[in-house]
C-alpha cells in the first residue's frame, strides 16, 4: 500500500519566519525589535518587487493592446 497520494496537493513549504509561541518567549526584547526590524525590511522587499513586477505586466499588457507609446 502507498502513503504517497500522486493527486494530493504537495506539502507547504515552511520559510524560516515561521516561529513558535515557544520561540518567540525565549527571545529577548532586543532580538524581537530586531527581528521586527528585519521583516519590515522584507515586506518592503516584497513591496518593491510586486510594484516592479505590476509595472512589467502593464508594460507587457500595453505591448500586447497596442498602447504602445
């Protein structure tokens, strides 16, 4: 018998953000600032390549209607 369904969804992948209750007590105030810090970074990160991406498909989509200017 296989445990391997070939039709089910693949697993999710876990990034390393994803802390436990249990992790974030052990963190000091200043390692959890710090790490605030550092996923505001990454959101705006994230902010700045969706923006770029949606300028590319704009650009594409104008290509493509012919708004080409």
């Amino acid at each position: 018998m296989l445990d391997d369904d070939p039709f089910a969804p693949p697993p999710k992948k876990r990034d390393g953000h994803d802390l436990s209750r249990a992790a974030l007590d052990a963190l000091s105030i200043d390692e959890l600032e710090a790490r605030i810090a550092q996923l505001k970074d990454d959101i705006r990160a994230c902010e700045a390549a969706i923006s770029h991406k949606q300028a590319q498909r704009a650009k594409a989509d104008a290509l493509f209607r012919g708004d080409v200017s």
